[in-house]
C-alpha cells in the first residue's frame, strides 16, 4: 500500500474514533435505543469502524 492511503485510512479513523467518543460520551441515551454509542467506548469503536470504511470508500 501507498503510504498516502495509509495515512488517509489513518486520519479518517482517528476522527472517527474522535467523533464516536464524543457521541458516547454527550448522547447517551437512557431508552437503550442507540447501544452503538451508549459509552465513549463503544462509540470510540463504532467511529473507528465507520472511519475505515469512510477511508476505504476513496480510490
């Protein structure tokens, strides 16, 4: 692989994990309705994982 897509998989993942913390930590639901992002950590996963496909989706 070309180190510009690694660095890209990379970043996209980084700001995911970011943003799903962030999700998890100040959304939390009380319904159990959303259990992707009831805490920062399985928010942070979720992010990471939407992050690798959001880097995986450019050519």
């Amino acid at each position: 692989m070309d180190k510009a897509v690694i660095l890209r998989i990379g970043l996209c993942m980084t700001v995911g994990i970011l943003c799903g913390a962030l999700a998890g930590h100040f959304g939390k639901c009380s319904s159990g309705a959303c259990p992707l992002t009831a805490t920062p950590w399985r928010g942070a996963i979720y992010g990471a994982v939407m992050g690798l496909l959001f880097g995986l989706s450019f050519k």
